[in-house]
C-alpha cells in the first residue's frame, strides 16, 4: 500500500487514497468516483478482503453506485465510498475515530 494519505492511484478515472496507521491497525481505501459537483455521498464497507487489490476494486465499484445513485435521486452530488480491511488485531473503534478526523 502506498504511504499514510497519499494517493494511490488512479483506477478508470476514479480518485483513490490510501489511508493507513499500522499503530491501530488501521488499512483503508478512499475512492472519490465523481465530485464535480464539490460534493459526495456514500458510506463505508469493513470487511476482509483477500488482496488490497481487491478492496480497491471494490471501493471504486461502489463509489461508482453511489454516483450513479445520486443521479437517480436527483441529488447533485457525486458518489463515493470508504473501505476498511478488517485485519487481525484491528482496534476498530480507534480506526474509525482516526477516519473520522481525517474526512473531517
């Protein structure tokens, strides 16, 4: 995985950030699929995931849903998603503390 917030690639247009604090075990994948609006829904998955190459996929997957269900809705708002990969001996309410400053 790339460094602590740094980008991490582009996946079909999509914008991707990796978020990761080994001290809490935190591993997770921002995918922004559409913000031209300024603005973006979407929520975030925890689970495990076999590689980090799958949970980029699916965290762009899903980002792209949410845009797509933004436009169905009306909304102006693009669509986005956050994964966690759930890993052994995550403090998982430190994780999503620390995610919380950070999209904040």
């Amino acid at each position: 995985m790339p460094t602590p917030d740094r980008p991490a690639a582009q996946l079909e247009g999509r914008r991707l950030r990796a978020i990761v604090d080994p001290t809490i075990g935190l591993r997770a994948i921002l995918a922004i699929d559409d913000a031209r609006s300024g603005w973006t829904a979407g929520g975030t998955r925890t689970r495990q995931y076999e590689t980090e190459l799958e949970a980029v996929r699916d965290a762009a997957g899903l980002a792209r849903a949410m845009t797509l269900k933004s436009a169905i809705a009306g909304l102006s708002a693009g669509g986005a998603k956050m994964v966690i990969l759930e890993t052994p001996g995550m403090d998982r309410a430190a994780v999503f503390q620390a995610l919380g400053k950070r999209v904040q």
